[in-house]
C-alpha cells in the first residue's frame, strides 16, 4: 500500500467523530500495521449475531445497517463487533454492508500482543471503546423510554 493511501486511511479513522477517538494517528499507524483489510459485498453480514467475531471491525469505506432496534448506520471510521470483542461472547446484532464495505479486521489475540508492548495505546482503545458503548446504550435507553412514554399515553 502506497504511503500517500495509508495516511488518508489514518486520517479517516483519526476523525472519525464516533469512532475510537481517544486514539492518535500515531497509535492508528501501530494498529493498521496489524490489521487485516476485509472486503464486503452489498447486502453481505459483517458481523453475525449469536457468533463470535474474534475481533473488531473498524470501517473505511462505504456504510453498514446495524441491525438491532434502534436501527442505525455506521461509516468510515466507526466500529462494530465491539460488544462481542470486549466480553468475547457471541454478537448481539447483525450487522450488514449497505453497499461495497472496506473494514480493517484487528484481531483480539494481535490486538493484546499490541497493547502489552504499548499499554498506552491499550489504555486509549479501550477508553474509545467504553465512549462507544456508554453512547450507544444511551441511544438503545432514549429510545426505549420514549417508546414507553408513548405507550403509556396512547389508551384504547
């Protein structure tokens, strides 16, 4: 990969707004010397509930549907897999390209091989990955309580 290409994948995932945000680009250059670059068609599953990921996919291109309610789409720069990938437990939602997706796979067991030589960098993942989770229940929260709110007045 040419270095021009890999700096402007490091800067999208540095800027990704919802992405791991705590990391630096310098952190990004460590980890994506790691990765594994994946591929995926429209309509294919990234990442499959009730199955283990292994790991964490972190998009480049393109745009993916997670499929659990609230429904949302995620882009470059932004993660999925995260849940399993912190407990090591089977997905808890499907999530799907919406068109072609380019991801970097970061494999758990590279992934902490990494952080043992820089815990730093460990520190920061996992701060950006609490930031994600923290974010995205409070949207799973704000939605079920206005789905409840608006239950309760709805009276046959």
């Amino acid at each position: 990969m040419s270095t021009t290409s890999n700096q402007q994948e490091i800067a999208i995932l540095s800027n990704a707004k919802l992405g791991l945000i705590y990391l630096t680009a310098n952190d990004w250059a460590l980890i994506t010397d790691k990765a594994v670059r994946r591929k995926f068609k429209a309509g294919e599953k990234i990442v499959e509930q009730g199955r283990r990921t292994h790991g964490i996919f972190v998009l480049l291109a393109g745009t993916a549907s997670v499929q659990i309610p609230p429904p949302r789409e995620i882009g470059p720069g932004e993660a999925c897999g995260e849940i399993s990938f912190v407990d090591e437990l089977p997905a808890t939602a499907d999530v799907v390209a919406n068109e072609p997706v380019d991801t970097y796979f970061l494999d758990h067991s590279t992934l902490q091989s990494t952080f043992e030589l820089f815990p730093h960098l460990g520190s920061r993942f996992y701060h950006s990955l609490a930031a994600i989770l923290s974010r995205r229940l409070r949207t799973v929260i704000t939605t079920a309580a206005a789905a409840m709110a608006k239950s309760s007045t709805v009276r046959p």
